[in-house]
C-alpha cells in the first residue's frame, strides 16, 4: 500500500479555497478579545511559563516544568462554544474537504483506529457502550460497528449536521456538548480524536471521562505532539500551531495530565505518518529551507528513495517522534 499523503486526506485544491474561511474564524476570536481569560499550564497547572511567539494575534506560551505549549490568555469556554458553533471554517470542512476525502480516512484512519480497538479490547475485558466524542461524520463508529464489540455506540457531536449524518447512520448520537449529553449507564470506552487540544479545560473533560467510564474502562485520544518531527521542525510556520489549538501536548506531558485525573495503565505513543511528507512539501514551497534544518535532516529529506523515507518516517513514528500521538488510559478497577 502507497504510503499516506497530507494531499490525500486534505486536497490541495480545496485547502487553497479553505483560507477565507479560517481568516474568518481568526477575525470572529480578534473581534472578541475582551473575552480572553488567562490560563495555567493544561496538563501540570503550574504558572510559571515564557513567551514563545505570537501567531494569528493570539499568544503562545511554554510550561517552564512540563514544556507543553498553550495559548494564553485564551477565550474563555462560552466564547469557544460560540466559536465553534459559528465557525465557517469547520462549515467548510464539513462540506468539501471531509466528503472529498471520506473514503481515503475510512480506509487509512478509521480502519486502523477500529482494529486498534479491537487489539485493545482482547488484551482488556472491556465492552458494553462506546461512547466517541466528537463523532464527527460517524466513520469510526461505523468501522467499530463491523466488529461487533459493543452492544451500544453512542456519538457525541454538537455540530447540527455532523449529528445528522450520524443519526442517519443508524447511530445514537448526542448534538450537544459532552457535559450536557445524557449518556446514562457507565462506558467501557471513550473515544475522542484530535478533540483534547481544542478545549478549554483538557482536564476537566478527563474528568468528565473517568467518572463516566464504567472501572476498567478505558480512554482512547488522539491529538497533535508539540515535540514531534514536524512541529518541530516547522515551529510556528506548522499548521497544527493555529487559532483553534489551545494546547499543544508532549508525550510526557499529556502522560502527565492523565495521572493528575487518576487513570493508570496509560501508554502514549505517536502513531502518525506524515510528518516527512508535511516537512517535504514545506520544503518544495519555500515555507522552509534545508538551512533551517540542518544538513542531515535536509539531506534526509531531499531524497527521492522512497524506501529511505519510509524508514525514517517508520523510526518517528517507533520512537515517539512522530506529531501526532494516542493516549490510552484506564480508570483502576477499584475506583
């Protein structure tokens, strides 16, 4: 199987057209700044922090103790409700570039995330409701469905038709915030994918998940990692350092955050696949140059062996290098 391209999940040709949306979304928080509130560390809660760097007019901090990178002062949880409610940008999403690319997620993405579940539950006696947060257009659901491992799915998605293409899968799905959704009963499972680095209390949701997991239960995230390849790399010129990214994990920082809530059994690791081709690509359009990244890792880039940059995109990846990471943590059996 080729390998998996940025282009392939976002096209080229309707990202171009994604820009006047997100330069709206930008406006809506400028336009609101008497709203912003200050914020501590989301994963140590400490204060103590130095200035990054500013982007779209909002302010990137660094923890002194746990080198997570979040936007501080942010808007507070109201203004990020109505945020998202209004948003053009997830609009556009929603309407050209996850249609466009469904089949390819499915099949890239969601696939693989179900059969991790699958792996996950066979090794834990874990079952009975799965709830995902932030169902989205439902094929995770869906591709958990097939495998016949909970005898209810239940979907939390607060965007009207996200839920609707939901329902209309045949799913039970909640179009409210995951504080307000009525779940009833307890969880074997929680899923939420590139969710925890859009919310205003990352702990707070983690909360939120252990008390509603049944004990044994387990949480499964995804979301970016501030200290991967590509982050790293790119620094501020990095998409994933935007407007709606108010924290920006490390591995052991959102280790960190976990046990602060009460989980244990808690594994991170970095299971992303583009961080060669994102760094290649910004490379091709002059967003970088190899002096900005060294000589070894532009003459590593530079390459047309496929093979050498299957490798290296591999030993990211193995080696907790890569930008985006899974969290899988387990409320004790005792608790």
């Amino acid at each position: 199987m080729a390998a998996l391209k940025a282009d392939d999940i976002r096209p080229r040709r309707l990202m171009r057209d994604q820009t006047a949306s997100m330069q709206a979304d930008i406006a809506f928080l400028q336009g609101n700044r008497d709203r912003f509130v200050d914020a501590a560390c989301p994963a140590c809660d400490s204060s103590a922090r130095r200035p990054l760097y500013r982007k779209y007019d909002l302010e990137h901090v660094v923890c002194d103790h746990c080198a997570t990178q979040y936007i501080a002062p942010r808007p507070d949880a109201e203004l990020l409700s109505e945020f998202y409610a209004q948003s053009a940008n997830y609009s556009y999403w929603a309407k050209e570039i996850f249609p466009a690319s469904a089949e390819v997620r499915r099949e890239r993405i969601f696939q693989p995330r179900a059969e991790r579940v699958r792996d996950l539950v066979a090794r834990h006696p874990i079952g009975g409701t799965m709830i995902e947060v932030g169902a989205g257009f439902g094929l995770f659901c869906d591709e958990v469905r097939k495998l016949g491992l909970f005898s209810r799915i239940v979907g939390i998605e607060p965007t009207p038709d996200l839920a609707r293409i939901c329902r209309d899968l045949g799913f039970e799905c909640h179009e409210t915030s995951y504080e307000k959704a009525p779940i009833g009963g307890r969880a074997g499972l929680i899923a939420a994918f590139e969710v925890i680095e859009h919310l205003f209390s990352p702990k707070a949701f983690l909360e939120w998940c252990f008390a509603t997991l049944a004990p044994g239960g387990a949480v499964l995230m995804t979301c970016p990692n501030i200290a991967g390849f590509e982050t790293l790399c790119l620094g501020e010129r990095s998409e994933t350092v935007d407007h709606e990214h108010l924290n920006l994990f490390n591995p052991a920082s959102l280790a960190l955050l976990a046990e602060r809530v009460g989980f244990r059994g808690i594994e991170v690791t970095t299971l992303g696949r583009l961080d060669v081709d994102i760094v290649r690509s910004a490379l091709a359009d002059g967003t970088v140059t190899t002096s900005d990244l060294g000589p070894f890792a532009g003459h590593l880039l530079a390459s047309e062996d496929d093979d050498v940059l299957e490798r290296l995109q591999d030993f990211l990846s193995e080696a907790k290098l890569s930008s985006n990471m899974q969290l899988v943590a387990f409320r004790p059996a005792g608790a």
